[in-house]
C-alpha cells in the first residue's frame, strides 16, 4: 500500500521577540490512505503546528510534507480542514457560509454534494439560519460540511469538539466515525481527549514536550463501529491508561 501522506523530518521555527521558538523538531511519519490517525501529546507539543502545516497554511522551517507524493507547498483542494472553533461570519447563512470557500476560489459551489452533507449531518432545513440561531454543535457540524464539500481525499480536524459539552461531543465523535467508515477518508485528528483519541482512531500518535518529536505510535484494532459505552471496557482503559502513562513520561 502507497503512503498517503508523508512528513519527512519536519522543524519549525517561530520568530518571537523574546527569541526563536523551537516548535517541530524533526517530526517523520508515514500514514496510509484511509486511516483514522489521531494525535496527542503535551500541551504547546506542536500538535497544531504540525496540522497547519500539513494543510500548507504555515511553512516548515526545513522538511517536507508531500501528499501522494507530491509536496505541500501552500493550501491544497485535496486536503480539508476543520478548526477549533466553527469560524463561521455571523452575517452570513449557514449555506452562505458553507459556499464562501466556493466564492474565494471564484468556483461554483457544489450543491449536490453540499445538499447531501447537510441531510447527512442533520442540517437540512437549517441553510437559512444565522450562526446566532445555531447551536455549537449545529455550527460544528456545518463546519465539517464546508471541509468536505470540495469532496478532499484528507481531512485535518485540530481540536474539533474541544468547547462542546461532554453529549454533543460524544453525539460529534460517533458522527465522525460513521462518516470515516462510510468514505473512508484519510483522517488526522488534534485532540487532548485520550479516550476521544481511543476511540475514534486506527492509529494514536504521541508527540514529546516541545519541541514536537514523534515519541510513540499506538495501534488501536479494537472492532468498529465503536460506541460511547466501549470506553468503559478494561481493555481500552488500559489502553487509554497507557497513553496517558506515555504523555506524562514526555514532560519529565
């Protein structure tokens, strides 16, 4: 199986007024097309760095990032990404909002698909809505539909669900998981959730205290669809346990 995308020994480098800011250190992995890969680890460890950087929104300082082979080299209609917060302008509709990527890109929106999305994510009905109307959930699940309307092969998700009470983001992560196992996008997900990372990935990657090195990969084989009430099994908390284990080790 071909790598889907690859990050080769990428450093970053912010320029600060007290100083430069060491923020990637050689970070290096390979993931397969289709996998679900989440990404934990200290916080200020470079884990949004890292994404931005995979979406051609921040440049490396040195390495490289290269989708199906070719090299990130600025934003990219095959990668899509979803923010912490929802972002979506308060004078604009919710399917105004959904289409102002179209408008940037000066490209009619594709409103088959966007329809689509909406009836998937439960907003059909809602297009006419202001964000004002709209819960945070709502304005989350909006979000995920204006990542994936240019229909991308990667979607970047950097702490997604992080200001949602604990049900939406329950009622968030298993809309994600059944929306990964219906197209089987490759996904990258930022979270500080562990057993959030648990349950939705195929793979969970740790990444050290600042500077950001790849410290340890977890392999997650538990069967899917996964549920809520999984996490209470011994088996993944021990898992979940040994996670967290591995991210207090990298701050001592």
């Amino acid at each position: 199986m071909s790598i889907k995308l690859e990050v080769k020994e990428a450093t970053k480098f912010y320029t600060t007024k007290s100083g430069n800011l060491h923020a990637l250190d050689q970070f290096s992995v390979g993931i397969d097309p289709g996998d679900f890969v989440s990404i934990v680890g200290p916080s200020g460890c470079g884990k949004s760095t890292l994404l931005w950087s995979i979406a051609g929104l921040h440049d490396l300082t040195s390495g490289e990032i290269r989708l199906d082979g070719k090299k990130i080299d600025g934003p990219n209609d095959q990668i899509g990404m979803v923010f912490q917060e929802a972002n979506m302008l308060p004078w604009r509709s919710l399917i105004k909002n959904i289409e102002f990527p179209f408008e940037i890109k000066k490209k009619a929106p594709n409103t088959a698909r966007i329809n689509e999305l909406l009836k998937r994510v439960g907003l059909s009905g809602f297009e006419t809505k202001y964000p004002r109307e709209l819960s945070g959930g709502m304005q989350q699940r909006a979000s995920i539909v204006r990542a994936l309307s240019f229909d991308p092969s990667v979607l970047l998700m950097d702490e997604p669900f992080g200001a949602l009470d604990a049900f939406t983001r329950d009622e968030m992560n298993l809309l994600v998981q059944e929306i990964w196992l219906e197209t089987k996008k490759t996904i990258i997900f930022i979270t500080h959730n562990i057993a959030e990372a648990v349950l939705l990935s195929s793979k969970v990657f740790v990444m050290s205290a600042r500077p950001g090195r790849l410290a340890n990969v977890y392999e997650i084989d538990y069967a899917r669809p996964r549920s809520i009430e999984m996490l209470s099994d011994p088996k993944i908390i021990q898992t979940i346990n040994q996670i967290r284990s591995n991210i207090i080790e990298q701050t001592t």
